[in-house]
C-alpha cells in the first residue's frame, strides 16, 4: 500500500467522495424545494428554478405524456370502442395535445380537456364496442386529467381548484344519467374514480404550493425586518452620535461663549471696536449652541414621548439626556476591569498618551469600539481568550480587539445570537471620524475588529 492510501483524506478505490455524496443528499431537497415554488400568473411552471434543466423538465414530462397518450387513444377508441377512425383521431388529438399548454395556461388548458372528454363521452353513447368498457371517462382520460391536475395545482389557488373539483363532479354526474346499455353488458362508470382521484392529486398538489407560498412570504417579511432593523439601528446609533458630539462640541461653544462675555472684564482698558468684536463671538456661540440644541431635540425624539430614540434606547439612559462626562481613552482601563471581573479574560495594552493626543470624537469613537467588541465577545465567545489594544502616532489612533474561540463548545449564550448590528455602529462611528475599519473572523474560530481613527478628525455633521 502506498503512502497516499494510508492519508486519512484520501477515500478508498470504489467509494463515493463525501463532497459526492453530501451533493447527492441535497439533490432531493433542491428539487423539494423547487417543487414547492409557486408560478405567478402567466410564468411557466419550475419557471424560478435555478438551473435550466428544471426549467425544461415540465415541458419535457409534459411532452412525453402526449406522446405517449396520443397513439393510445386513438388505438383503444378505434378498436375497443370501435368509435370509428375518424372520430378516433379526432377524440386522440383534441382529449391529449391541450395538455402542452398545461405548462404555462393550466386553466385554459383543462377547460379545453374537460370539454373533449365530455365530448368524447356522447360520441362513446353510440359506439359499438362501449359495452364492458370504462365510461364516461376511459383510461386514457384518466391519466391525462389527473397530469392536468397536478399543473393545476401547482399553479392556481385554492378557490379555483375547489372550482375545478366540484365541476369534474358534475360533468361525471350528469353524464351519468345518460349511461348506455349496451347488449350484451353494461359499462364501469368511472365517473366516481375521476372525482375521487382529481380531488386528492389537487389536494396534494395545492398543498405544495402553498407550502411554498407560505415560505415565500415569510423570507419575504424576514427580509423586510431585518432591513428595516438594520435601519432602525443606524438612525439611531446616529442620533447617539449626533447626542455626544453636541456634548463635545458643546463644551468648547460654551468656553468660547464664557470667555468672549467675559474679556471686557479680564482686560480692562479694550477698545469699543475690539468689545463689540467679542459681543459678535458671544452672541454667534450662543446662537449655535441654540441651533445645536434644537437639532438634538428633533433626533431625541423629546417631548412627545420618543422613547425610541437613541437617548433612551441602547444604553438605557433616561430621555432627558446625561450629566455624566462622555467616556474616552482613558477610561478603557475601567472597561476591561469590569469585563475580567465578569469572567473573561482580557489583556489590554494601552498607548501612554493616546487620551491627550485624541481629539474628542476619536476619544470617544475608540472607547465606544472596544466596549461593543467586548461586548460582543461575551455575548459570542465567552471565556475567550481577548486582547485589546489601543496604539498611536502622529497620525492615528490603532484600536485592536481579537479574541480566540469559545471557552467551551456550547459556550454561547443563550438567546445571544445578535443580529449584527453592533458591527453597523462601529462601521457609522470610524465613518464619521474619517477612518477605517476591518472586521472578521479567524482561521483559529476567533474574530478580529481593527479601526483607525486619524487624529486630524474631519469636521463632519452627525445629522
């Protein structure tokens, strides 16, 4: 035996790869699947499905069926029936062809089905040889119809297959009243087994499709919630945003306000010109601080109970704003601290220097990074292993957070699973800075969250 049979990937002579035989188990679910797609109107049955082969293969059974059905029928109504070989052809054609537009026009084409078989029935009433033969529907018409009625029911709506039903039922049963005694034995009325058989294909049939339609509404509502999520989150992790840094900017309009009131009074002696320059600076840091403040309003949500808003929201703070001071940099310490207390161990590595270098919005932006990432270590991947890192130069501030994998299989929390969004906040924050973010998983089952945040900041509105 060679050294390549004793590898434990490769499989032996004679038997099937895995990537083989697991594509050979999703097979049936794929056509499963297909099966249970509903047609829209005027679209052809398998008309969604992936491959092309699908697509043709209701044709292509379809085809076969007339193929088949035609010679037949025209033999057995010939010969059996002895209804003559022109009405044999013509009852052949016109009971089994309508069945190629079954494909696409379902419903047309039963009413055009039912209708030459209901003929064909009257025409049988003065055969020869309808004696101890099948009517009002013979064999032929049997599986013919009940092909027709799985194109039916895969394609119309419960209220037109009860239609369809209830009207195979009454041909059969008017047509029944007209049954003919033949000599020499009467005939099997098979109009019961017609009604009996149609009801359960368009029973099971029906029931595909709205399984599909069933599911199809659900992937189409799931998708609209979770957009719609995804937009809820970043209006408000904007307006957060938008809330800290009026607090930032906020701070050095009032300074600007407080000095230029008061500089008439520090420096005694000043000109007229230069104190009405200063009553301008007052009067127009005033006025953008109002602005400021009405422009949070609106994004808060205030005063008609907006409590959906970011004020209230992600960190369940009160609407009516906060006192505290914004955290930065240097309260990541505090951070980490309080996430090893909870069990999960993390080592930080902290840039001395980086809070006095960073201006306010990066200071927040990278505090506010490492406290989601962290949070969202806990919530995914708690007892992992975490690193977090806040490095600077001239230019930018580095935040790194990698973890490893769970502590444990089956670590996770359960009711954890997230919906991606922390990642949506962070992406909003890094934009606003002028920076760059990386997020992603490990070879290892880890995950890695890398921002950079430049220390030039552009000017950007939060709105």
């Amino acid at each position: 035996m060679s050294d390549r049979d004793d590898e434990p990937g490769t499989p032996a002579p004679g038997r099937p790869r895995p990537a083989a035989r697991a594509s050979g188990a999703r097979a049936p679910a794929r056509f499963g699947a297909v099966l249970r797609s509903p047609a829209r109107p005027g679209e052809p049955l398998f008309g969604q499905a992936p491959k092309a082969w699908q697509r043709m293969a209701p044709y292509a059974v379809v085809a076969v069926f007339v193929v088949a059905l035609v010679p037949v029928t025209i033999a057995v109504l010939a010969n059996d029936y002895r209804a003559g070989g022109g009405w044999a052809g013509a009852l052949g054609v016109a009971q089994t062809v309508p069945l190629l537009l079954a494909v696409t026009r379902p419903l047309p084409a039963w009413g055009l089905v039912l209708g030459a078989d209901t003929a064909g029935a009257l025409v049988l009433l003065q055969a020869d040889g309808v004696a101890g033969h099948s009517w009002p529907w013979p064999p032929m018409n049997v599986v013919g119809y009940l092909v027709l009625m799985i194109c039916l029911g895969l394609r119309e709506s419960v209220r037109t297959l009860v239609g369809v039903w209830l009207a195979t039922g009454a041909v059969g049963t008017v047509l029944g009243f007209f049954a003919p005694d033949a000599p020499g034995g009467g005939v099997t009325n098979t109009a019961g087994l017609l009604f009996v058989l149609s009801g359960a294909f368009l029973a099971v049939t029906g029931s595909l499709r709205g399984i599909g339609d069933a599911q199809q509404r659900i992937a189409e509502q799931e998708s609209i919630s979770e957009a719609e999520r995804a937009r809820r989150t970043l209006l408000e992790e904007r307006a957060r945003i938008a809330r800290e840094l009026h607090d930032v900017v906020a701070h050095h309009m009032s300074v600007i306000t407080v000095q230029a009131d008061s500089a008439p009074y520090r420096l005694p002696g000043m000109p007229e010109p230069v104190r009405e320059e200063f009553t301008a600076i007052a009067a127009s840091a005033r006025e953008s601080l109002g602005e400021m403040r009405r422009l949070l309003t609106v994004l808060r949500g205030d005063g008609a109970g907006g409590g959906d808003g970011a004020a209230g929201g992600q960190d369940g703070r009160a609407a009516g704003g906060e006192r505290a001071p914004q955290p930065g940099i240097g309260r990541i310490q505090q951070l980490v601290e309080a996430t090893v207390r909870a069990g999960q161990p993390v080592e930080l590595s902290l840039a001395a220097g980086a809070q006095k270098a960073a201006p306010p919005a990066v200071d927040l932006s990278a505090y506010r990074i490492v406290q989601e990432a962290l949070a969202n270590v806990v919530r995914h991947a708690p007892g992992a292993h975490t690193q977090v890192s806040v490095a600077q130069d001239e230019r930018e501030v580095l935040v790194l957070v990698v973890n490893g994998p769970a502590a444990a299989e089956g670590a996770v929390l359960e009711g954890s699973g997230g919906t991606g969004h922390g990642l949506v906040g962070m992406r909003e924050r890094v934009r606003l800075t002028g920076g760059t973010l990386d997020t992603g998983p490990l070879p290892d089952g880890g995950f890695r969250v890398a921002a950079r945040l430049p220390l030039d900041a552009p000017t950007e509105e939060a709105s």
